[in-house]
C-alpha cells in the first residue's frame, strides 16, 4: 500500500488555530501598548496645562495680589497678553481639545500671613472611550508686592503655553524688553 506525503486536514486545521490565536496575542500586545501611549501624552499634556496655571496664577499675583481672592472652581483667561481669574466659568471656559483638558482652580487663605493656598486641578481624557482623570498641582503664594527686592516683577511677561490645536507646547513667548 502507497501512502501519499502530505498534511490531514487536521493538521492544517491545527497549525492555522496555533498561528492565528500567536496573531491575536501580538495585536492585543499592540493595542494595549498604544492605548498606553496614549494616555502617557495626554497625562504630559494636562501636567503642562497644570504647570501653565501655575504660572499664570504667578504672574497675576505678581501684577497684583489681591486679584488673588478666596474661590473654587474657577478658570482661567488669557485676554490681551494677560491672564486673569473667571470666577464662575462655564464649563467650557479654560478647556482645550485634542483630548479634550480642562482646567480649575480653588484659592484659599493659607495659616501662613499674607499668603495663600493655591490649587491647579487639570480633567483630561485618558482613552477615546472618554474615561478620565486628574492632575492637580498645589503650592503656597506668598504676597511679594512689598519686597521686590528679587524674582519675578509686577513688569514681568504674560504668555500662553498650550497650543489649543495641537495640544503642544509653543513658543509664542512675549518679550517685553526694550
């Protein structure tokens, strides 16, 4: 009796299920990574928002400290090369796309004299299935406007990070000098 050389179908069936079940683990691999690639830029992207309120919230206490006054929630603006505090935002007021950020700040009088509690709170987008997260960043601001002897001026410069399109840093810095 000849037997043919050759594969069963069973065997094919066999080999075809082991390649396709590797295929299917390397994919999910690859999505998992993605999704975390993801959610790694848009945490960078709310720290740089976070870290720009900062700044901004700087630079109004630094114009004049008593702009800073006791609130929660509120937002920022940046209008005419100069930053300023809305009180009762909506909820657009302070928000970025590409994902979709937004940006909320609580000042509160510290135990500290002449300073105050400062709380920048950043929700963003961390997956397309619009889960989200925070990032919030607090620091004490002492009152300078009576020794500025150092640091930052009253004359010091506004200006805007975030590029709302992209979502990147920029250097649309403001130079004041003469």
């Amino acid at each position: 009796m000849l037997y043919k050389k050759g594969y069963s179908v069973i065997e094919v069936l066999l080999a075809g299920s082991i390649l396709a079940l590797a295929i299917s683990g390397i994919v999910s691999a690859l999505i998992v990574a993605q999704r975390n690639n993801q959610s790694n830029i848009s945490q960078s992207q709310a720290l740089a928002m976070a870290k720009e309120g900062m700044e901004a919230l700087k630079s109004i206490r630094d114009r004049n400290y008593n702009e800073l006054t006791n609130t929660n929630n509120a937002a920022l603006s940046f209008n005419n090369n100069e930053w300023t505090i809305i009180t009762n935002p909506g909820p657009t007021v302070d928000q970025l796309t590409n994902p979709l950020r937004t940006r909320r700040i609580t000042l509160t009088d510290s135990n500290i004299p002449n300073s105050k509690l400062v709380k920048v709170t950043v929700t963003y987008q961390i997956n397309p299935e619009g889960q989200t997260s925070t990032i919030t960043l607090d620091e004490t601001f002492n009152n300078i406007s009576s020794s500025k002897s150092s640091g930052v001026t009253a004359e010091s410069t506004n200006y805007r990070l975030l590029d709302d399109n992209f979502g990147n840093m920029n250097n649309s810095l403001k130079d004041n000098t003469p």
